[in-house]
C-alpha cells in the first residue's frame, strides 16, 4: 500500500485506504499498536518527528492491512437492512435480474463495468478503461457520494451518510460471488 488511492489523490496519513480508526480484535488501531500515545517534544524537534511519525503510520497502516482481510469491517447482517436503499435500483442473488441498475452480485473486488447486457453510462465505461476496480476505496466513495467518483455516471442516487452503513452494505455485498 503506497498511499495513493486509484482515483488519484495522495491521502494524509490516517485518511488513506486504511482507516486509522480500524480496529484488529484486541480493539487497537494500527495507531495505539506502532505509535502509543502521541507526545509532543517541543516545536525544534515536532518537524523531524512528524516525518518520522507519518513514515512509521504508512508502514503500520501497510502491516495492518495485510494481517486484516480486505473488508472484514463490515456487517452484513446490517448491511441487508441497508440494502433496503438500493433495492428500487438493483438486485443480489441467485434469481437476479439487472433493473435501473446492474446486478452486483461478485462486484466488490471486479473492475467497474462487467454485467453483460448492462447500459453502463460513458463515463463509467471509461473509468472502467482506464482500469479502475470496485475496491474497498472506490465502492466507499461511490456510496457515500456516486458523483464524486462517476461525474456523469448514471446512479441516481445521493450517497449514504453514514460511514458504518457504507461498510455493512459492502459486507453484505460481499456475501454475493
Ligand atoms: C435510483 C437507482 C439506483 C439506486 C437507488 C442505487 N443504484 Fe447503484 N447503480 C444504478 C445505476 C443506473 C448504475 C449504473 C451507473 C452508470 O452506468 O454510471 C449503478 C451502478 C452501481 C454500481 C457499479 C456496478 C458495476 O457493475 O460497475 C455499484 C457498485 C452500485 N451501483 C451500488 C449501489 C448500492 C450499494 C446502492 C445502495 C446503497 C445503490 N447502488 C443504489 C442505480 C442505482
């Protein structure tokens, strides 16, 4: 993990793909295992410090990710109920057709794009070209505000507020392959 998302922004250390609120099962975050709590030395040491502190942050956030499986945050059990938002547009499952939208069932981890007989918009189709994958990071994005990921996509819809929602659809989503 390089800190770079695949939509192109360089992330401050703690708001990358890996949250700094995400907790391994002792309830720690990669902060609380690699940094313990932060002490301020004085303003002729901060700036070496903060370096030292954003360089150890990447390396833990790096080691974090790899011991946690990609996306294990969610609940699905939470995320059916938030389903509830995106059933008007689209169908899981065995039995599902596409509708206004395509059927998402094995979309978390596949590029953008791919149910066959799906009308994706033109934007979303180049994004797709230009190789751009339903990872944690963009599905999150996606789903807390579509046009900031797809401008002139065709999802019309505003986004989910709530960052745990966003998590528990995904894990649900997930639960489709
Ligand atoms: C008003 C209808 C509507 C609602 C509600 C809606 N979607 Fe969509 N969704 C679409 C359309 C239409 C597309 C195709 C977008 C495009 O081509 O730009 C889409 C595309 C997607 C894609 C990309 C699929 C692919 O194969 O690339 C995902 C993922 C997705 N939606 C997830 C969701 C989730 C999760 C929710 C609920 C939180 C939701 N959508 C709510 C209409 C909707």
């Amino acid at each position: 993990m390089d800190g770079r998302s695949r939509i192109g922004h360089t992330y401050p250390p703690g708001e990358g793909p890996v949250p700094a609120r995400r907790k391994n099962s002792l309830g720690q975050t990669a902060r609380d295992i690699f940094l313990g709590p932060v002490r301020d030395r004085g303003p002729t040491e901060r700036k070496g410090n903060d370096m030292k502190r954003t360089l150890t942050y990447l390396v833990a956030a790096a080691s974090l990710a790899a011991a946690v499986p990609a996306l294990a945050q969610g609940d699905a059990a939470e995320g059916e109920n938030v389903f509830k938002k995106c059933k008007a547009c689209h169908m899981v499952g065995d039995d599902a057709k596409n509708r206004v939208g395509p059927v998402l069932n094995g979309v978390v981890g596949r590029p953008f794009g791919m149910v066959e007989d799906f009308k994706y918009s033109k934007n979303l189709l180049e994004l797709a070209e230009g190789g751009a994958v339903w990872d944690e990071e963009t599905l999150t994005a996606y789903l807390a505000k579509p046009k900031a990921v797809i401008p002139k996509g065709k999802m019309s819809f505003a986004g989910l507020k709530d960052d745990e929602d966003i998590q528990n659809v995904i894990a649900y989503l997930e639960s489709f392959q």
